[in-house]
C-alpha cells in the first residue's frame, strides 16, 4: 500500500534526480495490447487527446528500424497530413531499440488515428483533437469524483463503489502520543492515550488503504483550492465539475485536526503497521464500513474498529514546518474562496491560519514531523512550505476588513515572511533538486508569491525579487528538460523512479506557470509533451489516470475498486484516480480477501519495460496504487489545459 511505497519513494526519488460528464461517461472500453513480434511497432499518442492550440507529438516505437517511413493522420478513412517520422529519439529497450517523434499541425476538430508505413506498420489509438474545454473537460470531472469516492465519515457519496459511509467511530476518537516505531514501521510497546477525545471523522483516504494524514491532505486540499480560485470557469460553480463542496469537505477535516482554542495540531488517524499482537490497515483488505465493527471484541482488531489519532506536540508547542506551513496555505486559501459565500468557514480558516504558521518550528532538528513512521512520506524540504503558507496569507490579508482579533492585520508582514522564505529555499540545500509534488510544492509557492508581489507594487525591501523567483522555475524546468533528453519519451523526470505520474502533471503545470508569468511560449510545447506522457505517450501505450483515455490501469492496489469496482477497465471504476506509474520496482504480496487482477496473472505490460517497469497488478502498490497527492495536480494540469495556457 502507499505507505509501505512511500518508504522507498525518498531514497529512489533522491537518487534519480541526482544521477462535467459523470465518471461513467468518460470511461472508454479497454484495448487489446498485442504481442512483440519481429518487426513490430507501436505509435503512442496522448489518448485523452490534444487542443487545438497546442503543440501535438505522438512517439513511434519500434523493434526495427524506421528509417525513411512516413506517418499519416487519418480521420476515418481520410488522409489529413503526411510526413516523414521525425529522427530518432533514442533507443527505448533491447526490445524496442527505436524511437521516433510524431509531430503533426493538425487542427480541426474530431477523433482521429495515426498510421505508420515503413519496415514496421502500425496504427495508433484513436484520439480526440478539439478546443481544450472539449479536450479535458471530462478528465476534470473525473478527477473530482475520484475525491468524491476517496470520502470518509459520515458525508459520504453513494456511488457504485460506495454504498455505506464508514469510520463513524472517528466521530468520537481517542488521541495519543505518536509511538517508536521499529525499521518496519510496527510500534513499539503500548500507545500512550492522552485522554481527550476529538472529532476526526471525514477526510479522504489517503490512497488504497484507509488511513487520513495532514500531510497529504492539506497538501491537496491547497492544490485544489488553487485551482478552484484560479479556473473557476473549470473547477468552479458554474463549470461541469465544481470543486466548491470537496474543498469545503477537505478544510473542514484539517480543521477538525486543528484545535485553534489550544493551539494543538493532531496529524494522522490510523496505523498503518501495528505489531504482532495489533491488527494494523494494511493488514487487512476490506470495505471501509467494515471497520468500525470489525474483529467484533478481539483485543488485536481494536484499533481497526476505534482508530488511534496521534498529537503532533503538547498544546502551543512548535510545530514541523512542512505542516505548519502547508495547513496555513489551505487555511488561508480558504479564506480567499469562501470570504464571500461561507464567511463563518472563512473567519475561522484564517485565524487558524494565522496562528498555526506562527506556530511553526523554523529550526527543525531531525526529520521533520510527516506521518508515523516517517518513511512512509520521508520528506526533507520545509522552506516552500512556508513560502507558500506566507504567500497564501499576503492574498488572504491584502484586501482589508478582515475577522477582528488577528495575531497580523498587516498584509506586508506576510510579504516580508513569504520573500524571506523564497529566498531561503533558493539558497538553500534543495533548490531545484525537485519540482512541483507532494514533496516540493515551490512551484506553487513561486507562481504565488510572484502574483503576490506584482499585487504589492514591487519588490522593494524584499529578500526575493520576480526575476530570481523565474529563475529559479526555469532552472527545475531546465532540468527536467535536461533529464527528457535522456529519454526517448523526453520525459521530465526519471521513470524508474516513484511518484512519475505525479512529477508529469506537476512539471506540465510549471511549465504553463512560467509561460504566463512572462507572457511568452518558452515551455508550452514541453508542457503538452509532459501532460502527453502520463495520459499515454509512453513506452507502455497506458494512461495513468483511470478513464481517461482507450488503455488505463484496470487492477489498482485499492480496497474499494478491487472489491466494489471491474477487473476489466469497463464501468464501474475509480475515474480520475492517477496511480503511482512505472517504477523502477514492482512489488507483490497478496493479502486475504483480494480479488486477483489481473484474473490470470497476465502481465500484458512486462514486454515494453527495461529498467522502468509498468505492472498492473492489484498487488503492485509501487506501480497501481492511486493517492490524493498523486492525484491533486491532474485537475489543475487539466484546467490550466482547458484554460488554453500551455
């Protein structure tokens, strides 16, 4: 499960970078993948499709070289362009040692194929070309009801994978010091309860299993905010997938994790490992409103049925500044959104976001506080966190008539902070070794704060000016551009690495930051590219993003698609959940109760890999298992699609 990956994800993630349709509509029947024979090839395209506006590339592979072929864009029947295949790329695999660049102008809208002549025939998926609300649309609405059947509590969504709310013992749950753990995770010993009770019902899963931390969810629910203010004509009331409802759900469960009267910040529910004589979540496959009854009496199952929430510190004490810093960004973008429709949520998200950031430890010691144990998301950089906390309460306080009673009325307070911030991370020991995830979100905080001091009138007395904050955008897209010319794909980021499908959408939404930020196209043909690898233009032929497009994982490590959802790619599925992606591991172990995917243990994937591996596989959480923070950047990478910015 996710947690179990996460222990990896650091490790493997540090080494590369150094070396409003309804779901059910969008989801399109699965295709048959053919075997490798000699002289085959395959054309990858992006299957969800491409704007009109955009730049379009597909990619040819194959065994044999395709010198001198030509390639055809075909509507139906009809030849719409024809050119040469473009050079080639680089060599893929020993299977696969040629890889050529597809680009075509074509611009009318329709649903077209691309076929292939020369030493290896082939035809590409059919795709869709339109104007990019036509486009992506649906992706987007996709993505919003992947968060809808992701809810926990008692608000829950029925659907066809949800039939029950669950967890409603979290309504009434008993908070505990955070335990040692041992090198697997288990706890050590007996948790220690702290006596007081909270309400920790709602939130969204975390990812295939059940458990609900801070660190993902503020993370995400930031991202959609962002993307909800800023695209509303996308995400918002009056488009085909309001997000208005699910940021309000997601801020009202970190604000349940808050207790703004005593300063005291609660930052997960649930164990993941537990130990030999406790019963932890990932010990078990089930449907979540199995839980609250589950094991009956049995002292083992106890912290299934009544699930321990943990106390990040004693009440008004220091907190990590990854969570201090990440709560205010969505607490103040709150603030932003729901100023005028929800005054009294936003009062209290301000305040909470105000007197959390003030709270945060700005000389950590140690690994920074993210989840127990902490190798389940083992992140290292803090200082974006508070850059982007700062800038999101410069844009919350800048307006004036603000709740009475603010530690700081002063919007420029927050300017100051926020610079100092940017400059931090600039300077500091992990500039530009990321780009947009959950572990690095400068990407927003840049994009942000450069809004922000533009808004300010300038840059004066500040520690951080526009110029060194697009430097510092351009310098991780450069070197994710450095990092695709490794690639046959031109992929940004490695893909035998963890998190790929995440860093694709992110680096696409940089890129469309940075080109409107300057008012040029610097970057807007990598960001399509880069939107275009994770939806299908890769070696694999697979969309990342379940329903979106012909070939997408049919076999999530996730309890409530495996066990309520098809095994076949047919409705219903987990619509818009974006899995973890090709890695360079793949993972197996079958817990009791799972149903086997594929049926037969086909792995129909196993012939297009070489270093970087694609399986999907119930039991590979290291390729197939979907999370929020995977997730949360696809509806902005869409919208900003849709928006004609990339």
């Amino acid at each position: 499960m996710r947690g179990s990956m996460a222990r990896l994800a650091g490790i493997t993630m540090a080494l590369a970078l150094l070396c409003a349709a309804p779901a059910s509509a969008r989801v399109l029947q699965p295709a048959a993948l053919p075997h490798v024979v000699a002289g085959s090839a395959y054309v990858r395209v992006n299957q969800l499709g491409y704007s009109t506006s955009a730049a379009k590339r597909a990619y040819l592979m194959s065994s044999v070289s395709e010198a001198g072929a030509t390639f055809s864009v075909m509507d139906g029947s009809t030849v719409v362009f024809t050119a040469s295949v473009g050079p080639q790329l680089g060599s893929w695999s020993a299977n696969f040692p040629h890889v050529y660049a597809l680009d075509f102008p074509t611009t009318a809208a329709g649903s077209y194929t691309i076929t292939v002549s020369g030493p290896a025939a082939a035809t590409s998926p059919s795709f869709a070309i339109g104007a990019g609300p036509a486009v992506y649309a649906g992706a987007i609405g996709n993505a919003l009801s992947f968060y809808q059947n992701e809810r926990d509590g008692p608000a829950y969504i029925p659907s066809p994978l949800r039939t029950a709310p669950a967890h409603l013992n979290d309504q009434n749950a008993m908070t505990y010091l955070t335990p040692k753990v041992d090198a697997d995770g288990n706890f050590q010993g007996s948790l220690t309860p702290l006596g007081t009770r909270v309400n920790a019902a709602g939130g969204w899963w975390d990812a295939g299993d059940y458990l609900k931390f801070v660190q993902t969810e503020s993370y995400t629910t930031g991202v959609l905010l962002s993307g909800l203010r800023d695209f509303p004509a996308q995400m918002g009331p009056h488009s085909g997938a309001d997000f208005t409802a699910e940021t309000t759900f997601g801020v009202r469960w970190l604000l349940r994790m808050w207790n703004d009267r005593t300063k005291t910040l609660y930052y997960q529910v649930g164990v993941g490992e537990a130990n030999d004589q406790t019963t932890g979540d990932h010990d078990i496959w089930r449907l979540p409103q199995a839980d609250d009854t589950w094991g009956g009496h049995t002292r083992a199952d106890r912290y299934i049925r009544h699930r321990p929430v943990f106390r990040a510190g004693k009440p008004g004490s220091p907190i990590s500044p990854n969570l201090a810093g990440r709560d205010a960004a969505a607490f103040a973008e709150c603030y932003q959104v729901f100023k005028s429709t929800d005054p009294g949520l936003a009062a209290r998200c301000l305040r909470s976001a105000e007197d959390i950031f003030a709270l945060a430890d700005t000389s950590p010691r140690g690994h920074l506080l993210t989840v127990i144990p902490f190798d389940f998301y083992p992140e290292t950089e803090w200082r974006d966190d508070l850059e982007w906390g700062a800038t999101e309460l410069y844009l919350a306080t800048k307006g004036g008539h603000l709740p009475p009673g603010l530690p700081h009325a002063s919007p420029r307070f927050y300017l100051r902070q926020a610079a100092h911030w940017a400059h931090a991370y600039i300077t500091g020991p992990n500039d530009a070794a990321d780009t947009l995830n959950l572990y690095d979100v400068s990407g927003l905080a840049h994009y942000d704060l450069y809004r922000a001091i533009s808004m300010a009138g300038g840059s004066n007395g500040l520690a951080v000016t526009q110029p060194a904050l697009l430097a510092d955008l351009r310098r991780q897209l450069d070197r994710a551009i450095a990092q695709g010319g490794k690639d046959p794909f031109r992929f940004g980021f490695p893909w035998a690495a963890f998190d790929t499908t995440s860093h694709g959408f992110g680096l696409s939404v940089m890129a469309s930051e940075y080109d409107q930020l300057t008012g040029t196209k610097r970057y807007s043909k990598q960001a399509g590219h880069w939107l275009g690898n994770v939806l299908g233009a890769n070696a694999w032929g697979v969309s990342l993003v379940v329903g979106d497009g012909i070939r997408f994982p049919r076999c999530m490590q996730h309890q409530v698609a495996n066990l309520a959802g098809s095994l076949n790619g047919a409705p219903p599925v987990l619509a818009g959940a974006a899995v973890e992606g090709p890695n360079g591991v793949t993972s197996s172990g079958k817990v009791d109760g799972m149903r086997d995917c594929p049926v037969h243990h086909v792995d129909s994937f196993k012939k297009f890999n070489n270093a970087a591996k694609f399986r999907d596989n119930v039991q590979s959480w290291s390729t197939a298992e979907p999370a929020i923070d995977l997730t949360a950047t696809s509806p902005l990478a869409f919208a900003r699609a849709a928006a004609g910015l990339n």
